[in-house]
C-alpha cells in the first residue's frame, strides 16, 4: 500500500470535493480518499502500482490545478494504531 498527496488547487466548496474524490476513485486501486478544500490537499490509499501521474492528470483533466505530489509508503499499525514491529 502507499499514500499519495497531492496539493489540488480550484477546490471551493464541499462540492469540489465530491467531484475530486469521484474522479480519484475511478483511477482504479483506490482504498481510500481523503480531501479538504480549505487545506487544498487530497490524501489517496492506494495498492501498490497505482499511478500517482494518472491520479494527477485525471484531476487535471477535470478543470482543477495540481501542485506537489507526494508517494509514500503506508506503514502498517496494529490493534489501537501501535505500529507492528
């Protein structure tokens, strides 16, 4: 798994966001979406694979801007949120 975050700009409302997330879960390996329009950011869980420019430009296409990715891996934690060792 990896987390993606991506830095959206033309989000305004609440609106923006359900599209945004509508388009990020068509990207396909998709766990989980994440976003704020006041912070700008759209947080992804993906599968490994998946493609943080495809993420980008699906969002692109869509009229909104896209600044800094970051990929990262996803740590795995355990019961309570303790990280497995």
């Amino acid at each position: 798994m990896i987390i993606i975050t991506l830095d959206v700009e033309g989000m305004h409302c609440g609106m923006c966001e359900t599209h945004v997330n509508d388009v990020v879960r068509r990207a396909g390996g998709i766990k989980k979406v994440k976003l704020s329009h006041i912070k700008g950011k759209t947080r992804v869980v993906a599968e490994d694979g998946t493609s943080a420019e495809l993420i980008k430009l699906a969002i692109e296409k869509q009229g909104y801007g896209v600044g800094k990715v970051v990929v990262q891996p996803c740590e795995k934690r355990g019961l309570f949120g303790r990280r497995k060792q």
